[in-house]
C-alpha cells in the first residue's frame, strides 16, 4: 500500500509532468515520459516529507 503523501506527490508529479510535455508541443511519447519521470520525482518528494514532517497525533 502506498502512503498518501508519496500518492499525491506521484499524482501532482504526473500531472506537471503531463503539463510541460503538452506545453512544450510534445508528442504522446514525450507526454508518457514526463509524466513517468515528474511522478516518480514526486513519490521521491513524498517519501521526503514522510520523513521530514512529524505525523499528526
């Protein structure tokens, strides 16, 4: 199970990522890289802040 900081940060991640791709006029290969490779920058980032950030009690 994935925690829901890495979840949102893969989701955010893909979304950007799908963001520039589309605004820098790629085509659907370009789109699927970004995405891959901003979502797993942002599971990277949510893992990051699981550790960093107290959870609340």
């Amino acid at each position: 199970m994935i925690p829901l900081p890495a979840l949102i940060g893969f989701i955010g991640g893909i979304a950007l990522g799908l963001f520039m791709a589309y605004r820098k006029k790629g085509n659907k290969l370009d789109l699927l890289h970004y995405g891959a490779v901003c979502g797993l920058i942002g599971v990277t980032l949510g893992y990051f802040a699981m550790l960093v950030l107290p959870a609340p009690v």
